[in-house]
C-alpha cells in the first residue's frame, strides 16, 4: 500500500482512508482542504501547515 501526502502546501501530514477529497486533492482535515481559510494554524495533527 502507497501512503500519500497532504496536498496541503505545508502540511506534511500522510492521509489515507479518512483523507477528504477536493477538486481531486486528498487532504488530512477539513482545515486543510479549505487552505486554512477559517484561520486555523494546524490541521488537528501537531503541525502549523496553516501559519
Ligand atoms: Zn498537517
Ligand atoms: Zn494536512
Ligand atoms: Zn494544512
């Protein structure tokens, strides 16, 4: 099985089957899929991918 990464810019964070899918991308969190536009710093996994 292949693991595969945030498309989150700065997130490093691997997905896999809670991953959300948008416009063909597959994100770690809500947060990230919505490119932190809520304002969130992180994506719930220890990370600032959303500074
Ligand atoms: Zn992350
Ligand atoms: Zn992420
Ligand atoms: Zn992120």
């Amino acid at each position: 099985m292949s693991q595969q990464q945030c498309a989150c810019p700065k997130c490093d964070c691997s997905v896999d089957s809670q991953a959300i899918e948008k416009n063909g991308q597959k994100f770690c969190s809500e947060s990230c899929a919505i490119g932190h536009t809520d304002g969130s710093t992180g994506c719930g996994h220890n990370c600032s991918c959303g500074k």
